[in-house]
C-alpha cells in the first residue's frame, strides 16, 4: 500500500495508508489495469474554472466549506491476498519506519505473518453515478475494494483503471444521486492560497486539516508523470485518495505523498493537480488505460554550465541528449545538442514538464516543435508516436576494465565486439568506455561513472579510447562538455577541473 520516494535523502511515504495483517492462505489477485469498458459514454464531471475570489482576511471559521465537501469524500478499504510472507514484502518497510521496530513487536505473530494484507485510503466522489477517484497506490493489487460514505453506507468497489505513471485511479460503485465534488481548473491556483485537505488519516474518522499551497510543478522521484502541487496542510498516511480543496470547496488535487524523515507530517505534502486527474479519468472511461503521446528523445536540465557550453542565454528548455532512431522526433529533424523550447505553443521551462506536455498529447498529433540549434530557433512538426510507458529520460550504471586515462582519474577501453555485446549497446553508438572514474575527480562529481561511453568531448566525436585521451588533452583543467551513452540513452556532463584543488 505503500512505496518509498528517495528525495533528498529522506524517505517520503506515499499515503497508502496503515495495513493491519490478518486472514488467510489465498493467492495475490490483482486489480486490472485495463478494467474499463471501451465506448462508454464520457464521464459526467462537475467543473467549475470559475477565478477564485482571493481575500486576505482569514475567516473565522471554514464549517461552510466542509459541510460541502465533506459528504463527497469517501473512505477507502482494501484487502490484498498474498501468498508470500508479509514481514518479505518490501512494503513491510513501511512500518518499520512509521512505527519503529516496537510497533511490529506489538503485533502478534499470526498477523506478522498473515498472507492476507488490509489497508486503508481515501477516495472523492466525481460523479452522482459512483465513480471516485483516488490513488493508484492505494487499490493497486486489491483483491477486494470497500468504500464507506460519509453517511455511513457501504459498497463493493471495482476498478475501472489505474496509471501507475500518475498515481491515479478510479473505482465505482454501484449507486445513483451521490454528492459530487466539483473539479476546478487546478493552473489557475496560485501560491499562497489557502487550501483545506480532507480524508481518512491513520482511520480514525474523517478528518479536515487547513494550509496553503506551498509550490507548484513539483516533481519527487521523477520517474512518473509528475506535476504536484504542495502544501503544508497536515497530511497522513490514510490520506491517500482524499481531497485538497480551495476555498470555494472545489477540487484541486488529490493527495498522494509527503516528503518526511518521521514516516508523519512534516508540513511537505503533495498532491495530482485536477487538471491532471481528469485527463487520466478520461482516458480510463475510454479506453480503460492511459494513452502517452510519444516524441522519443532522452531529455535533460540545462544547467548554467551547459548553457554556456552551448551559447546560451538562459537556462530554460529541455537539453536534448539522444534521439531514438526512428522515432517521430527522429522523423521530424531533431538532433542530438537541440534544446527544445516550446511544445506545441507552450513555453518550456525543463525537462520535467516537457516529459509531462508529451504525455498529455494525443497520440497521432501533429505539433509544432521549437528548438534552438547552435544559436539559431528552428520549427519542426512531429507527429507524436504512441507510448504505453512514457519514458523519456532514464540511466543506469555497467561496468567495464580500464586501460588508459581520458580527463583526470577517467579510465577508459575500446569499446570492442565483446563489450559492446556484454554492455548490449546499440551498433549505431561510437566511443570509448568509461572503466574507472576516481571518487575525488572532477568527473565523478560531474556524474561521469564506470560503464559509461563517451560518444563526444566538445563537441568533437569519440571513436575510440585514444580518440577519448586526445580530445580531453586539448583542454587540460579546464571545463570539457562530455556526451556519454547509458543505457537508455545519452545526455551531457560539464567536467570542471578547475574547480578541484
């Protein structure tokens, strides 16, 4: 019910609320991802994008906002069948975390050791016919799904789709007339305006915490498609699924993490802005998954040194490291060095965002792309691939031998038959292999690592280690821009070496 966000080295929870084991022998049966039907009817949503009326004069009390929303936020039981042993189950962390080693010794060892897995979240009602939104994480894997209203009520619950991308998903159950929250159109939210989250921590009751909203665009992880808002409103595990709403009582979000050292609040919540959530839940109702335009490049930030070594004035856009061959980006014209600018008429301030713009678009669009080419802004009209998982940017580290020395404490091969093979790298990648990088060098804090190629220095291919050695020599202890591969794809490292003692 529960996985764990490294960020900033702290361990941040995400809200699938508290298991209790307990129950039986039975196998793992887990929810589908593609329960939805196709050709139904688009969801009926109440949304009001109305501007929020913003007075600086805090009201005495905020009854009125919660006697309307509070009947449309729903609590959430799960039950998961396992036939492994809980205490193995990685999500078993989560308690060690929250509760400490003592909270496990209380439990008693026929629950250590339950296959049988309870947990709990939130949910809020976005339609008057039973669809409720909530978090992926809370009924991924669920065996069986209970809802319980706000007016004491309860419901079997199935899964229409879940997006592990978004941390989104959708239930319903079978009823009619229910209070519907209304959506608000969540770009519109600014910093600073207060918010109140509601939903069913450590399931105690329903419970309503007040705070503002801390930032916006946040990413955690970055793995997903992440575009959080924060805030500091008391959130808890059991929160998952509930409601962040504003002033006016109208949806914004739907509570997912926190960023905390306890396993409690620590005043960093996050939340899947609304906007976000119905694009989701269009897609589920539709096709019962989520269907990621696909441009294929590996993208990342432009950092201060980067932008210099590429002769430019400003740090926004998204650094093209690789293209896939064949892919739409490929099709349309765009290289390796490009830095992507604006998408489809929106401005580009990183790689995040344009991960997530891509995302949002239609498969089969046809946008225009501009990219900034050495100095100069170019157009391209990419017709967006399809992408089941929209995975623009990954790396991982292999490993290799070494042999001779590009860049201080940068030990580098040949990258022959038996490497490239061993390292499965593509027959269209050239360079040299990275075997050891030095722990105190300039290149390893730059994030050169063993396993690595480096295809580029300066601008200037790499064939081969020697290639690599006599690029690097014609810029002794200065900075040197280096393009390597990993696997997944190829980005840029600026190696300042003057700045090492």
């Amino acid at each position: 019910m529960t996985k764990s966000i490294n960020r900033l080295k702290l361990g941040a929870l995400l809200l699938g609320g508290l298991g209790v084991c307990a129950g039986t022998g039975l196998a793992l049966s887990p929810a589908s991802n593609n329960g939805g039907e196709t050709g139904k009817a688009p969801l009926q949503i109440r949304e009001d994008d109305k501007p929020l009326v913003r007075d600086v004069k805090d009201g005495t009390s905020f009854a009125p906002i919660v006697q309307k929303v509070a009947p449309s936020v729903v609590r959430v039981f799960v039950t998961m069948k396992t036939s492994e042993n809980p205490m193995s189950n990685p999500d078993m962390e989560f308690f060690r975390r929250f509760f400490g080693s003592g909270g496990l010794n209380q439990m008693s060892p026929d629950q250590l050791n339950s296959p049988t897995e309870h947990g709990l979240g939130s949910g809020v009602i976005v339609s008057s016919d039973g669809y409720i939104l909530t978090n992926n994480h809370v009924v991924n894997q669920a065996s069986e799904i209970q809802v319980v209203l706000n007016d004491g009520r309860q419901f079997t619950a199935k899964v229409i789709g879940t997006d592990p991308q978004t941390d989104v998903a959708l239930i319903k159950i079978n009823a009619e007339n229910l209070p519907a929250l209304t959506l608000t159109d969540s770009s519109k939210v600014e910093i600073g305006d207060v918010v109140l989250a509601i939903g069913n921590p450590f399931g105690i009751g329903q419970t309503v915490t007040k705070g503002i909203v801390s930032g916006k665009d946040r990413t955690t992880s970055g793995d997903g498609d992440e575009d959080f808002i924060q805030t500091d409103a008391a959130i808890n595990p059991g929160n998952s699924g509930g409601a962040l709403v504003d002033t006016d009582g109208r949806l914004i979000g739907i509570n997912s993490a926190i960023l905390t050292r306890s396993g409690g609040n620590q005043g960093i919540g996050f939340a899947v802005p609304s906007d976000l959530c119905r694009w989701v839940m269009d897609s589920l109702v539709k096709n019962g998954h989520v269907e990621r335009g696909l441009l294929g490049v590996m993208i990342q930030d432009l950092t201060p040194d980067l932008a210099k070594a590429f002769k430019l004035d400003r740090t926004t856009g998204a650094l093209v490291g690789d293209v896939s061959p064949g892919s739409p980006a490929a099709k349309a014209g765009l290289k390796s060095g490009d830095v992507i600018t604006h998408f489809d008429g929106q401005a580009i301030q990183d790689a995040s965002q344009l991960k997530l713009r891509v995302a949002e678009t239609a498969p089969g669009s046809k946008v225009p792309v501009i990219v900034s080419r050495n100095g100069e802004d170019k157009t391209f009209d990419v017709t967006l691939g399809n992408a089941p998982e929209n995975k623009v940017a990954n790396a991982n580290e292999t490993n290799g031998t070494g042999r001779k020395e590009a860049l201080a404490g940068v030990g580098v091969v040949d990258l022959d038959q038996s490497t490239r093979a061993e390292m499965n790298v593509p027959g269209n990648v050239q360079g040299a292999v990275i075997s050891q990088v030095a722990p105190d060098s300039a290149a390893y804090e730059a994030g050169l690592r063993a396993g690595d190629v480096i295809t580029e220095l300066n601008h200037q291919p790499v064939k081969n280690a020697q290639d690599a050695v006599a690029d690097s020599e014609r810029q002794p202890g200065g900075e040197t821009l280096v393009k390597v591969w990993t696997k997944g794809g190829s980005h840029y490292l600026i190696v300042d070496e003057s700045r090492q003692s």
